[in-house]
C-alpha cells in the first residue's frame, strides 16, 4: 500500500498545513478534508522512497545461505572456494 503526502489548499489546522502523510489502498478515493479539523486538503506528489543497488545481493553471507557456492581463480586451471559447500580446490588435473 503506498503512503500518500496531503497537505491544507487553504487555511487549516497545524497538521495539515505541515503536511501529513496516510498509509491508503491504490483504490481509495484520495481524502479531501483534514481528519483533524475539515479543511480543504490535496495530494501532494513527492519523491518516491526507492532502494537502488544491489549490493546487499551480492554478499557472501547471502549467497551461501542460499546454498550457492563460488570459487575464484587462484592460478592457472586451479579455483579456490570462498563461499559456500564444496571442495577447498578444483583443478583441471
């Protein structure tokens, strides 16, 4: 559900003139009155609250947790384990 920002179009309470914000369903119809003293209220747009990156993912932590495991190169055809279950070594021998 997304929080929607209202504040007063006119003269209003101290709550609405600061800005409010209401936890609302997509289908509720947009409020047009303060809940606290009737005033005349609009929505506000505002900037979305988004969480970008992906470096949480990328975490050892994460990826064996998730039974994942990864090797990384150590020499020429020989990969040592750095995360997760398995051998220590794999090598083309």
């Amino acid at each position: 559900m997304p929080i929607y920002e209202y504040a007063a179009t006119a003269k209003g309470c101290a709550h609405c003139k600061a800005h409010f914000d209401v936890l609302q369903k997509l289908r509720d119809a947009a409020l047009t009155q303060c809940p606290q003293c009737g005033a005349a209220v609009a929505r506000v747009i505002s900037a979305p609250a988004v969480a970008s990156g992906q470096a949480h993912v990328l975490k050892e932590s994460h990826a064996a947790k998730h039974g994942f495991t990864q090797y990384r190169r150590a020499g020429k055809g020989v990969y040592e384990k750095t995360m997760g279950k398995g051998p220590k070594y794999i090598s083309g021998d």
